[in-house]
C-alpha cells in the first residue's frame, strides 16, 4: 500500500473515531465521514466496505491496549480505557450488543496471538471472547464494580486462561 493510500486510511479512521466520540453516534453517516476526513466516496470505499469496517478498524487502538494487558498482566493501563468506555456506553453498549461482536472478538483475538505467538488460535479467540464478555457485562450494568477492580480481574482471568489452556492438550 501506498503512503497516499495509508494516509487515506488514517485519515478514514482518525475522522471515524472523531466524530463517534463527537456526535455519540457510533455509526456516523458516510457523507459525515467523507467531509471529516476530506475523502471522496470512492476513495472510503477502495478502503473499506462499510463503516462497520472502519469502527472494527478503529477499535484496533482501544483493543491493543487490552490485548496488551491480558498478555502482560498489567491492570494499570487497562483502567483508563474501561473509564473511557464507561464515559461513553450508550456507544459501547450498542457496540458490545451488535452483530460485529465476533468481529471485535476475532480481532481482538489477533491482537493476542501478535502479542503471545504460544498461545494457540481456538484459545486466543476463547480468551479474547471472554474478555469482551466480561466488559460487556459491565458496560450493561449487570456486574457492577470500579473500572480499576474490572481490570484487575480481567487480567487475572486472562492469566488463569492462559495457564489453563498451556496445560491442556494440544491439538
């Protein structure tokens, strides 16, 4: 890919991320998103195939941080994030309850094995799955705690599923 085709994408997914955060609306409309990013039409769609596609693609940044915990065991850069998601969860709520939740998942799955090559693919999207989970029980209200208590036991979990599948059988 091109520099100019990079800077286009950025730019899709910078202008995407702005404006969910600006306008709390989590799937923007296309025309919005092609003024903010100062795109034309064709150019969005040589990139991607639908703002679905750009929100997955936005959430690589929040996600990577949370693969970065469950690979490295530190709760401490977590907290900020679910604060983050906690700020704004009419839009992660709807994102959590949407049809691109395997999307997020398998993604977030990516993240894990880029981060921890041992751990196998089944297992990384099991954990990724469970993480997700876990936060969107929170972001639904149904399990409530401190973000900084949600992080620590997202990390435990993710530590126990580790060690739990490194012992099991290997297929």
């Amino acid at each position: 890919m091109s520099n100019d085709a990079k800077g286009a994408r950025v730019a899709i997914v910078d202008a995407f991320s702005r404006l969910v955060l600006s306008t709390r609306r989590l799937r923007p409309p296309v025309a919005q998103l092609l003024r903010e990013a100062s795109v034309a039409r064709s150019t969005f769609y040589e990139h991607f195939d639908s703002r679905d596609t750009v929100l997955v693609e936005a959430m690589r940044g929040p996600l990577s941080l949370l693969a970065d915990a469950i690979t490295n065991g530190d709760a401490n850069r977590l907290t900020p994030l679910l604060e983050h998601f906690w700020e704004n969860r009419p839009g992660a709520r709807e994102m959590m309850n949407s049809a691109l939740v395997p999307r997020i998942v398998r993604t977030l799955a990516d993240l894990i094995e880029g981060r921890a090559p041992e751990i196998e693919r089944a297992d990384a999207i099991r954990i990724a799955d469970s993480q997700l989970g876990m936060l969107r029980l929170w972001i639904n209200g149904e399990t409530p705690s401190p973000a900084r208590t949600l992080a620590a036991k997202m990390v435990a979990s993710a530590g126990a599923q580790r060690a739990a599948f490194s012992s099991g059988e290997r297929h």
